[in-house]
C-alpha cells in the first residue's frame, strides 16, 4: 500500500483549492510557472493527466 492510499485526493478543477496543483495554475494562465514545474517531469496526474516534476502540484499523482 503506497502513502497516496490514505489521501483524500481532489477531483481537479472546480473541486480543488490547492494553488499549487497545476489545475489551478493553468486556469490562473500562469505560462512561465507551469513551464518551470513540468520541467523534467516524474508524475503525472490520473485526473487530468497534467505532468510535473513533483508529485504536491497535482491532485491525483502517479509516478511516471
């Protein structure tokens, strides 16, 4: 059983409130940040499908 098991993961989109999460990101169209967190990306998210580097800027991550 991995760590991710026991978190409550966010549907993406209307239902996340992490500003960190790249949904939230990208609807803040904050092109130079998002460039600079899916650089050399290791996750990607099983919502969206949005890829990034560290698995806490996306609401549903999986190591790729």
């Amino acid at each position: 059983m991995s760590h991710h098991d026991n978190v409550k993961h966010c549907k993406s989109g209307q239902d996340c409130h992490e500003v960190n999460h790249l949904c939230q990101i990208a609807a803040k169209r904050d092109i130079g940040r998002i460039r600079e967190l899916v650089k050399d990306s290791k996750f990607y998210c099983k919502n969206c499908g949005r890829a990034a580097r560290e698995e806490g800027n996306l609401c549903n991550p999986s190591a790729i």
